[in-house]
C-alpha cells in the first residue's frame, strides 16, 4: 500500500492550495486529485446531494487504489465526511475544516471572522466546531456565496471576483483573526488581507492537513513509495479544467475526464 497515491477530492479547483501543500511536505507521496467540476459550486447546494456526491467521488478513488483520501473541501468536509468514513471504514480519511480552533488561539481580541460557504456555516460539523473551540470569542462568520465560482471561472482578479470581496470582506474587519474557510479563498489572500487592513492574521488549513496525513501514513506504515507523480481527473470538461488549472497552479496540467 505504501507505493498506492493518495486520492484527493474537491468540488473543483481550489483543492489545489491544498495539494500543494502535501506535495512540498510529501514529496515521497503520488497524489490522485479528482475536481467534481460539473456540479460546481458546491455552496448552495442540497446536503443530501453532497452527501451523495461526496460518496460517489471517495468511492471512485478508493476503488483506483488510493491508501488514504483528503476531502479538500470545507464543504464537502461538512457535508459527507462522516457518511464517506462510515462507507470506506478501510480507508483513513484526512477532512479540511475551517481553522477555528488555531484562530481563537491567535485571537487577542477575542473576535475572529470566518469567510466561508453558506452550506459550510449552516452545518451542524460547523456549529460542533465552535461549541468545541470557540467558547468566550466572539465569531462573525461571513457567507460568501459564489466566491469559489467566480474565483475559478473569472480568475482572482476579475472585476466580478474583487466586487463580491468588497461585499463579504468589511463585516469581518473588527476581527484580528480571519479564517479562510474554502480552498479558493487562499487564491485571493492578497485581495482579503488588503481590504482588512495590517494586523489581522489570515489562516488556511493547507498545511495542517499536510500535517496530519503524514503522520496517519506514518501511523499506518504507509508513508513514502512514490516519486511526486500526479494524476487528474475531473467530471466536467477537461479542457475548459486545463485551462483554469493552468491559471490557478502556474503550469499546465493533464486532467482527464471521469464519468461520475
């Protein structure tokens, strides 16, 4: 198992933050990314639909061979992690979820922001989240419906991108911590953190989920066996996904198209 990739699964292209970072921490790790493009965004769709989805996309990749999977997805993460662990009980399964905790530890006003999907905030795994860690701070959690869209189908600076970050922006300014709570949102980091002004500290989780896949593939014996090699797959059309993943990554990538 320890030469099988690690499947990572995302509604579409913001995954890539993440899969960065397990590939500068793992570079002894092949990685299988697969983008679920055709039902993009994901945000304001039925819970019962990402369930669905989410079991259909971790299925597909445990069946390719994957040793371990990362839904790079907050989500995705709120929506199907505990019925995609309940299918695949084989299968460690890393979830990404906003950074609340490491937020109100940074917090020395006591008030953190929370830019994210609708679903993500009204998601009972979001409310446990802040019942757990979010005790005494105050938190202003922000939706920001079609960001994500408009992020990879407009790019990070398009006019429409830059509109709707001055809209979801301001209500989190009196925040000294702000977490970025979808994988599209680092893409705009530069944009979030110019409207908030100096001393606010930004937070994504990429790392931390690099982080704590090496140490479950350590856990488990099965860490290292490949040679950085990856693969892409995605369910919408993979030349429209070339051409924003070359934009989004800095180079051309090879996606290939999966029936799901």
């Amino acid at each position: 198992m320890s030469s099988a990739p690690v499947g990572v699964y995302d509604s579409g292209l913001g995954g890539l933050t993440v899969l960065s970072a397990l590939k500068a921490r793992l570079p002894g790790e092949d990685f299988l990314y697969f983008a679920d493009t055709r039902y993009l965004p994901y945000g304001d769709r039925p819970e019962s639909f990402l369930r669905e989805r989410g079991q259909i996309a971790a299925e597909t990749l445990a069946a390719r061979g994957c040793k371990a999977l990362v839904i790079a997805c907050n989500t995705a993460t709120a929506t199907a992690a505990e019925s995609i662990r309940a299918a695949l009980d084989h299968l460690p399964v890393i979830a990404l979820e906003p950074g609340v905790k490491p937020a109100v530890a940074l917090s020395q006003r006591r008030v953190i922001g929370v830019l994210a999907t609708t679903r993500t905030l009204e998601s009972p795994r979001f409310g446990r989240l802040l019942g757990m860690h979010a005790q005494g701070t105050k938190v202003i959690a922000q939706p920001c419906p079609g960001l994500a869209e408009a992020i990879e189908t407009d790019g990070s600076e398009s006019a429409t991108v830059l509109n709707l970050l001055d809209r979801y922006v301001p209500p989190v300014a009196e925040a000294d911590v702000v977490v970025l709570g979808c994988t599209h949102y680092p893409l705009v980091r530069k944009a979030i953190a110019d409207r908030l002004g100096a001393g606010v500290h930004l937070i994504d989780t990429g790392e931390a989920v690099a982080r704590q896949v090496q140490r479950v593939l350590v856990a488990r014996g099965a860490l290292g066996g490949g040679n950085g090699r990856l693969g892409f797959a995605t369910s919408g059309d993979p030349t429209r996904v070339n051409e924003t993943a070359a934009r989004l990554w800095g180079e051309r990538l090879d996606f290939e198209y999966w029936s799901l």
